[in-house]
C-alpha cells in the first residue's frame, strides 16, 4: 500500500484552496513549489504549509520568496513535479 507524499497532500490542499501551482520534492529533503490565486487564498495555504503539512512532515521551517501580484494566472491547475 502506498501512502500519500508530502507533495500530493499539498497538491490536494491547493486544489481545494481553489488555487493553481506546482509542488516538488528537492534532493536535499526539502519541498518547494510555485502558488497562485487570489491573495487570501495564498495566505491560507502559506499558514497551512508554516504549521500544518502533510500528517508526515516535519516543519522547521517555511521561506517564501519572489512574491508578487500578477494580473492573470501564469499556471494552470496544482500539480507535483519531479
């Protein structure tokens, strides 16, 4: 039986946020991605990803950067990388 990742429960919480974005698993154990929507949507999945995460993360801690508004949606949908 597979259990679900780190990057498909964030994958789902964005989706049911109603946002758009990417998730990826780096090398070094970390996770980073790309979020985009309506800012307080943003916002919510920020405190989401700052203190709750999947049920088997370990949060140290959250960095987001390169925040800026945009006009219109650049991605389409919430999906993991890899």
């Amino acid at each position: 039986m597979l259990l679900p990742t780190v990057c498909q429960y964030t994958e789902d919480h964005g989706r049911s946020l109603g946002l758009s974005g990417w998730v990826k698993n780096t090398r070094q154990g970390t996770v980073i991605g790309q979020i985009q929507g309506p800012p307080g949507k943003v916002n919510d999945m920020k405190l989401w990803l700052k203190s709750v995460g999947s049920p088997s993360s370990r949060i140290d801690r959250a960095v987001f950067s390169n925040e800026r508004e945009i006009s219109k949606l650049e991605i389409h949908g919430f999906s993991t990388r890899h």
